[in-house]
C-alpha cells in the first residue's frame, strides 16, 4: 500500500505505539521536538516538513492530562501553520470523557470544550480508541471515528481464560451495550451490576442482574481509574458463587489506590486474571506482574490503513476479529 503523501507523528505519550505503527505500514514518521520555557510553557514542532502531507498525529491524553492536552493543541497549530495538507488525530485514550453531560448545576461539560478546543487547533479527522462516552461523537463537526478494541482484545486473550460455562460481566449499566455485544460474540451468558456513585470515583455495588453462581466470569469495563468499581464487583460476584473472575478493561489509568486494591484482590485469590492494554503507556510500570498488557499497535495500523487507504471499511475490520474469535474459541 502506497503512503507516499502520509507520514506520522508520535507526541510524548504514544513513542512506542508510533514506532511500532510506522514498522507495521512502512510509513515514514515525523520527528517532533518538544520542549519547556522556564515557567512551564510548551513548544512543539515537527523537525522536517510536513508540507502537502497527510499527518497522523498519535498520542494518548493521559496525566498529566492538562499538560498532554497543550502538547496536541499546540501540535495541531504547528503541523496547520506548516502547510500539512491533512491531520489525523488518532487519540488512544480521551480525557475528560466522564464529564460529557451536567449531571446537577453549575457544572461544565468539558468534553466538549475539549472537543471544540482540538476542532480549533486545526484537526481535520478524528479516531478515538474505545472512548468512555460514544455521545462525544456528536461534539465534533469534523469527521470522527470511534472505533473499539474490545474485540481484539478479546481474540487475543480468549486462550487465556476459562471459558466453559462462560458469563461477561457488565460492572454497571454503562457497559451493557459493550458487555451484550461480547456476549453475543462468545454465545454466553450475561451479568449485569447495579452500580451507583454517592460522590465522584466512589462506587457502590447494590446487586446483580442474572446468575453467576459456578460461572467463570469475564468482568469487561473501557477503563480502571481508582479500581474501585471492578474490585467491588469482582467481590460481589464472588460471593454470590463466580467460580473464576477474569477482568479486560481497554485503559489502565490506575490513580491513586488502584493498584492497592488490585494487588490485595490478587492476594486474596478474587480475581485470576487482568488484562489491560498500552492505550496508557505508563501501565507497563504498575509493578504488578500479573497484568497482562496486550499491545493494540498492529491495530491501530490497520485503523490508519483503512482511513487514509479508502480501499475497505471500519466495520469490515472490526468484523474479521469477530470471525477471527469464533475460530479460535475454544472449551479451554
């Protein structure tokens, strides 16, 4: 495939993504400098021209998020100024996706001023890897892809865990859709948590929709933050008879006490297995050797293939690992 007009530029939070995206599509990348004036301001600019190019800008908005966001912003602003024909930018993961709506007064909807803020800087097309509110789609007026690795994901571990007599697992209504649809992909049963929150990052688990007592249960969530939703969960179902308690979450964001209550999950023999991907790079450095980081770089490639290449469809990639997963399942 010819990217003769294409190149990539990898921000300070997606290096070895990029690198391994670049080496999957044989795609040139674009060195960017950035660097810090003395009171913290950011400047960032591409070492070689970008002029008549398409460039894909890849980077992940996680902490220090404010910081990670002016390094696009003004990423943005430098490839527009420098003549570049076209800019994708291919966010690994949101900030800011929770505040999407106003929940009581007085309160912002940053997500969308996030949005407005990027549409600005001059991004032409959007891709957002499994982001925590699909109604941020509409917050943009520029292209925008949502596109899921829940999938992938799911091809890539589904050796690893225990799936006779199988039940995925939502950890609260917001993950219904997400949760129904591996379902439905795996032919199993399905779980649902009720789940809700008397103040930010604390959540309360009251019961469970449908049957886990002897299942070998596959909790499936987009993100981990403080972890005190799955641990809850994976408690909760515990007791009411999981036989096994496997998590799969997309970005390991892991603040404050996450990895604390994870480890003591571990410890206490609740949950078997967690498996996360690099969407954060930091995640590689939680300290827990018994997270599984699936890397999502070759599917990235084939994301960014599919757009600039206008030869196949999102949702004819998405459905070859469907297909892929139905082969490889097995009554391990």
């Amino acid at each position: 495939m010819n990217f003769k007009n294409v190149c990539v530029v990898s921000l300070s939070n997606s290096k070895t993504i990029t690198k391994n995206v670049c080496k999957y599509l044989k795609i040139k990348q674009i060195n960017v400098s950035t660097s810090f004036f003395a009171d913290g301001e950011i400047i960032v600019k591409p070492d070689s021209t970008v002029r008549h190019n398409t460039v894909v800008v890849i980077h992940s908005l996680c902490k220090p998020v404010n910081e990670s966001i002016m390094e696009l912003l003004i990423c943005i602003d430098s490839l527009k100024r420098a003549s570049a024909k076209e800019i994708i930018v291919v966010l690994t993961y949101y900030a800011y996706a929770r505040q999407d709506r106003k929940v009581s007064g007085r309160e912002p909807i940053t997500a969308k001023l996030l949005a407005n803020l990027i549409e600005t800087a001059g991004a032409n097309r959007i891709i957002c890897v499994d982001i925590h509110s699909e109604q941020i789609q509409g917050f943009f007026n520029v292209p925008f892809d949502s596109v899921s690795f829940l999938p992938v994901l799911l091809y890539e571990i589904i050796n690893k865990v225990k799936t006779k007599n199988l039940a995925i697992v939502s950890p609260d209504y917001g993950g219904v859709k997400r949760a129904r649809n591996l379902a439905k992909i795996l032919n199993c049963d399905l779980a649902i948590l009720n789940k809700y929150r008397p103040k930010p990052n604390v959540a309360e688990i009251t019961n469970i929709l449908g049957d886990v007592r002897n299942k070998n249960c596959l909790i499936v969530d987009d993100m981990i933050d403080t972890a005190g939703t799955i641990t809850s969960a994976c408690k909760v179902i515990k007791q009411n008879g999981a036989k096994s308690i496997s998590i799969a979450a997309i970005h390991g964001v892991l603040s404050t006490i996450a990895i604390e209550r994870i480890k003591k999950c571990f410890d206490t023999k609740i949950i078997d297995n967690l498996f996360l991907t690099n969407t954060i790079p930091y995640v590689y450095n939680t300290g827990l050797k018994k997270i599984t980081i699936i890397d999502i770089s070759k599917f990235l490639a084939d994301v960014i293939s599919v757009i600039c290449s206008n030869d196949d469809s999102l949702s004819t990639l998405l459905n070859n690992y469907v297909k892929k997963i139905n082969e490889k399942k097995t009554n391990n």
